[in-house]
C-alpha cells in the first residue's frame, strides 16, 4: 500500500445518515448542552419546506430561537456580521446550518465571530488561526454535493476586496452532521446530477492528488461506489429515499475524504470557471472531471486504474485487462456525464460551450477563456494536482473542455 | 447501507517520520499548555520519554513525566497518587506514551481528574458519561490490539463509557516504535485483522468499511514482513531498526484504526472478536465468514485488500467469496502457520 511519509486525518464529525434522521438533533443538541439553537439557511430551503420538516422534528424540547434565511448563494462578509450580530441579540447557544455550501460556509464563519467574540472575520482568514472549540453546530445538507457538513474549511467573499477569503481549521468541522433523505427529495434532476458529479469529483481529486493518503483514499473509493450504484437510478426515480440518502452520504464520504487530502486541477479550473463566468460549481465539476484524470494520466496511472472498481463495478473491472483500467476509468466518467445528459434531457452539460442560463444563453464564451486560466493560477488547489501545470496548460484543457474534444495527451509536458 | 448510519471518531491521527514534532502545535491548539505524560516501564527503559521531550524542547509547553511502576492498568491508589500529582502541578492535558494499561490508566486519570477523586470510591455500576473530558493524546511506541482508541474503560470491575475516552489525537512516529516479541506483533496484527475482516465483510456502514478496509491493508503489508524478519538481535543495527519500525508503524496505526471500528460497529451483531484476541479471534473470524457467508455483502472484497486487484479480477465472480475466505484462510496460516493444527471454534 501506497504511505506518505507524514499524514494527517481527523474527521471529528458525528455523522448520522437515515430515515428520520432530524428526529436525531433533540438529543444531539441535548449532548452537547444547548437547547437554544439558531437556524441559519437560504431562502430557496425555506421555500421548499424544508425549514418547517426540522422545525417539526426538533418538536417541543428544542426552540430555535431565530430562524435566518437571508444567506446569498456567494455568502459575503457583510451577511456574517449581520447574522453574527443578530445571534448575539437573540441569546442563542448553537447553529444549525440547513441549506448547501453557501449556508454551512456562513454557518461556520458566524460561528467563529460568536465563539471568539470577534468583530472582524477577517482576523481569523487563513490556516490555524482558531485556537479554541466553537460554540455547538449542526449541520444539515440539503444539497449532495460540497461535504461541507463534514470539511474544516469555509470560504466567504470579500467583495470590497475582490477577494474569496479561506477559512481552515479543525474547529471548523461541526458537531454533528445529519443527513436525512427527506431534505434532498425536492432536488431536480440536473441539480441532483451536478452536485453528486461534484462528490465525485471530491473523491477522484482526493484519491489522486498529492496529499493523498489510505484512509481518504479508502472514503473517497466507497462515495464513488454510492455514486455509481445510486445516482442514474435517482435522477430516474427521484422520490427514492434510498437513493437519496446513499448520494447525500456520499458527498459527505467524498467531503471527509477532500479535506484530508486536498483537491487538485479539477477544482482549480472549475472554480475559476464559476468565478468568472457564474457557472454552478457542480456543473464546472463534472466537465472538468475527466479532463483533470486525463491530464495526469501518465503520473496517477495505477491510481486511476484502481478507480476503476468503484467507478464500474466489479464484473467490468475484473474483465478489464490492467493496462487498460486507468483510461477505462477515464471512460467511465465521460460515459457518466452522457447518460446524466440524456437522463436531464440536455440540461446536464457535457462541455463549457454548452453550459447556459434559464433563459438558454451560454455562460461561457471562448474569449473568457484565457481569463480562467489566468484566474486558475492563484487557486491554492494547484499545488496538490500531481502534474506541473501552467498557463498553458490550463488554456489547452479549458480549450477541450469547452468544445467537448478529448485531451490531446501529447500536447502535455510531462514535468 | 444500514437503516440510520452513525459514525463517531473524536480522533485525529498523525502518522508518519517525525510525528512527534508536530506535537506542540497540536497540544496548542487543544488548548493544551501543560502536559502530562504517562509512560510504561518498556517506554522508560527505551528512553522515549527523552524523544518526547526533544520534540517540545524549542516551544514553550513544560512537560510533566511520569514513568508507571508496572504494566497494570491503575488501581485506585496508584490513580489517587496521579491524580494529586496531576492537580497539584496544574496540569492540563495527558499524553500516554506506551500501549495497553498504560493508556487504561490515562483515560482513567482523565475521569478521574474531570468527575472527582470520589469516582474512585463509588461502587455504582457501568456508567455512560456524556461530559467533556481534558485533552488526551495517545503515543503508541508498539503494535497493540487496539482498544486504547475504543470508547470504554475499567476500573475495578467498573465500566465507563463515554466517547469521550477516545483520545483526542493518536500519533503513530515509527522513530519511536520499540523491539517487540513476536508473539505480541502477530497477535496484534491477527486481531486487527479479526476486527476490520468483520467490518469489512458484514457492515453496512461506509466510513466503518473505509476504516476497516485501510486496517486490513496494513496488516497486510507489514505483519508478513514482520514475522519473517523477526532476528530481534539486529534491532540494534540502524538499518535492519529503520526497516522493522515502519511495519510497527503500520500494525499500530491498524490497532488504532480497529479501536475507532470497534466504537462504531453497532451494526454488527454478533462481533465475534470483541471478547477474542489474536489467533483465536481470526480463526473465529474464518468461522463466521463460512458461516455468514451469503450474508456478507463484502465479502469479496476482503480478497482484493488480501491479494492483489489482479488476482481479484481473476477470480470469477460466483467464486470471489470463497476466494476471498480462502485468502483469509492462507494470510493467517502463512503468519503464524496455526490453521491446521486449531480448530477455528472460536473456543480454542
């Protein structure tokens, strides 16, 4: 087996995955010692009638005390004082963060400001800055895509700046993390198919990329192996509970995984892609994710070979010869975003150029191309991905990306 | 998947060359300032409590050191002497360097410390404790069977339960892995391999399966190195040292991980090596693979952690479970030679 000389994994998450799961938090909340929680979520959750399944399955044991559904899909530093302040106001002594990325992203960061008695968030950006264990969270996925429920990084903007400021920290992962079915049943089908195609994407990046190590590896292979038994069933039947919460666990699986190991390229370009042409992040995952494999093909061979399992199944990899299994698996996530096209009648894009708004105009255009790849050079992610890669090398991917084309591997300087 | 799936492991691991200097930061950020350390007579008579304090001599955390006069796990003298001793210096934290009782004893000072010396004296029964404990890291310097990173300790016929006990950050340095008898190393390994065989084979919990499976790889790629490269004369030349404290690494990094199995295995019933240990517990793991056979939805991928991905592949299909067992079956006889001559009852 594969060991880094030195590696690092703590994945201090209490992790409650069924049916009825929310009927957990009562006692959760209990054990931790609070019984005053604050909600934070978005507007679209509170929409959907999500907020009122929690409330009920806190019942009576539990008030929220304040319930905030004002959390912006890019969350900004001016909505976490916001919602910090109110918090203090209300007494609470605990969040609850219900919603997707954006709203675990403002749950954490309100909780550093409410736990450290701080009145600027951006004293506390970077790595390690947190010394001290933050007030009670519980975080609730409504998404299957980021595992932020389980990671230790946040990230808000800094719009007066231009800037996404990062947050790492141990005591950034919550309490607690409770998936529960119910809260994923209301996705459409293209989102359903984006967000988990980002869980992959999470664990592919984390069981290759240089700061890998066995036991991510070993999460990352079994949320890939969830995401291939579950997801083309779900998007055909998306009232299946089952399904869902196979896919939900998996993004937390991919999420524990990701952030032990870091990502790499695939992050890189896909979140400069979703920086500068507002394209959803599970989407610029899913087109980017086998371009990223191709590209370090030649350096992650056997890793990619080993994919291939959880990728396929085993009855495919056992017939696989093993100098084929590497690009097979390449194959298989191309082979996974053409069905999930067909399946979402076309709303799933399988390249840059076809990737539009509601109203079906593109998103990206082949002049923005060389901005990404500009943006994509100052993403840390960079360092992780086990092949050198310039601004070349990012414009000649984004380039295939956009038209769809596979990656000419010749054209790859080998560093 | 199981109906509702939990997974719990307070633990952060720290694996690898020079783990040990990573130390203090990890202690400063548990808000720990002043440690006490526990150590065992092997860790005493090794010098490691020396490393230990190499790792802390340029930050600014004292270390408190005491050596346990023997292997046992603390009796209630011995716990109210540590325990004034530990309140009396104002420490904050507690490290054990060693394995075993020794890591009994800390998580029983820790109690101790935290709920009062009266817990000592009380003859209430098994108590489930849901109250935050201090900071404990755990050092392991040899390959154990892994219950140090479990969820329970023992006092004097008393049980304590609390996931508290797990140990906030286990460092495995194989710098400091010591020369260990044989008959340990292959018990710890085959234990290891009991528990994480099972979880593997039978649970129906990914992170469960994740850990168990990364378990079985250890065990795999260092036990067989270590059984036959035993020469424990040669642990004193650097080369031949370096080589067999890697694969020490590895069976202990295994133990730990079968402790974190271990606290989060509910979904396994029955758990045949709960109450077993080494030989016998992976001969009773065989028995229940036979038995539970078209019961294991894992079953065959206990052959692919065993062997190798082609040996998988070649396998057909509707043989892989048997192949999986059968491989088990040859990685037990071809360490410790014992699957002819004991009766894989469970009771031997």
């Amino acid at each position: 087996m594969e060991m880094p000389e030195y590696y690092e994994f703590c994945g201090r998450v209490n992790l409650i995955a069924g049916r009825d799961a929310l009927e957990q938090i009562p006692d959760l909340l209990a054990s931790l010692g609070t019984e005053h929680p604050r909600v934070i979520t978005d507007a679209g959750v509170a929409r959907a009638g999500l907020v009122d399944i929690l409330l009920q399955a806190l019942g009576r044991r539990i008030t929220a005390r304040t319930i905030e559904d004002a959390v912006p899909p890019d969350s900004d530093l001016k909505t976490v004082h916001t919602l910090a302040r109110r918090y203090r106001e209300k007494g609470c002594n605990a969040i609850i963060a219900l919603g997707g990325g954006s709203v675990m992203d403002t749950a954490k960061a309100v909780n550093i400001l409410v736990s450290e008695s701080g009145q600027d968030l951006t004293a506390f950006s970077g790595a390690g800055a947190l010394k001290h264990r933050l007030k009670p969270q519980v975080a609730v996925p409504t998404t299957a895509a980021t595992g932020s429920e389980v990671t230790l990084v946040a990230v808000i903007a800094d719009p007066e700046h231009g800037r996404k400021l990062l947050f790492t920290s141990h005591f950034l992962i919550p309490d607690a993390a409770v998936i529960d079915p119910r809260m994923t049943l209301s996705l459409p089908p293209h989102i359903t198919a984006a967000t988990a195609m980002d869980a992959l994407s999470h664990a592919i990046e984390a069981s290759i990329c240089l700061a890998r190590n066995p036991l991510s590896t070993a999460l990352a292979h079994e949320a890939i192996d969830l995401i291939r038994c579950h997801l083309l069933p779900v998007i055909t039947h998306p009232a299946d509970p089952a399904g869902r919460l196979a896919l939900a666990t998996a993004a937390a699986l991919a999420g524990m995984a990701f952030s032990n190991s870091m990502v790499g390229m695939v992050h890189t370009l896909g979140d400069s892609v979703g920086w500068v042409c507002h394209v959803p992040h599970g989407t610029c995952m899913a087109i980017l994710l086998p371009y990223g494999m191709a590209y370090n093909f030649h350096k992650t061979q056997p890793l990619l070979a080993d994919l291939l399992l959880p990728l396929a199944g085993e009855e495919i990899f056992a017939r696989t010869p093993p100098r084929d299994r590497a690009q097979k698996a390449i194959d298989q996530v191309r082979q996974m975003n053409r069905r999930l096209h067909h399946a979402t009648a076309g709303a799933h894009a399988v390249c840059l150029r076809d990737v539009t708004d509601r109203d079906g105009k593109p998103l990206v255009h082949r002049h923005q191309l060389p901005t990404i790849a500009k943006t994509a050079l100052g993403d840390g992610s960079i360092f992780y991905n086990p092949e050198d890669l310039d601004y070349d090398d990012c414009l000649m991917v984004l380039e295939a990306a956009f038209q769809g084309d596979p990656l000419d591997r010749s054209r790859i300087r080998k560093g | 998947m199981t109906a509702l799936l939990r997974f719990f492991s307070r633990t952060k691991l720290c694996f690898g060359s020079h783990a040990l200097a990573h130390l203090p930061f990890e202690l400063s950020a548990m808000n720990g300032w002043k440690p006490f350390v526990l150590t065992d007579p092997p860790g005493k008579d090794a010098r490691l409590h020396l490393d230990m304090a190499r790792a802390f001599r340029n930050s600014d955390i004292p270390l408190g050191i005491a050596a346990l006069s023997d292997d046992r796990p603390g009796a209630c003298q011995e716990m109210e002497d540590l325990y004034h001793l530990f309140v009396d210096k104002g420490y904050d934290c507690i490290m054990a360097l060693g394995t075993g009782p020794l890591v009994q004893t800390a998580k029983l000072l820790n109690l101790t410390v935290c709920l009062g010396p009266e817990i000592l004296r009380s003859s209430a029964g098994p108590e489930q404790l849901d109250t935050p404990l201090l900071p404990m890291v755990f050092v392991p310097t040899r390959p154990s069977e892994g219950r140090e990173t479990a969820t329970k300790v023992t006092l004097e016929g008393r049980t304590f339960a609390s996931e508290f006990l797990l140990p906030d950050l286990t460092v495995i340095a194989p710098d400091i892995m010591l020369g260990t008898p044989e008959n340990q190393i292959l018990d710890a390994g085959l234990t290891c391999l009991a528990v994480c065989g099972n979880a593997v084979a039978f649970s129906g919990n990914p992170l469960v399966r994740a850990h168990a499976a990364t378990g079985i790889r250890l065990v795999r790629d260092a036990l067989p190195y270590l059984v036959r490269h035993p020469d424990p004369d040669e642990i004193f030349c650097r080369k031949s040292r370096k080589n067999r404290c890697r694969p020490l690494a590895f069976l202990a990094h295994a133990a730990a991980l079968s402790g974190i199995i271990r606290a989060n295995t509910g979904d396994l019933t029955p758990r045949p090596s709960d109450n077993l240990s080494g030989r016998k517990a992976a001969l009773a793991l065989v028995k229940d693979l036979k038995a539970r056979k078209t019961l294991s939805p894992g079953l065959s991928h206990l052959l692919l952690l065993l062997t190798d991905p082609d040996r998988y592949a070649a396998s057909p299909g509707s043989r892989r479970a048997d192949a999986a067992i059968l491989a088990v079956e040859t990685f037990i006889h071809d360490v410790s030679g014992t699957l002819e001559t004991e009766a894989p009852n469970g009771d031997a």
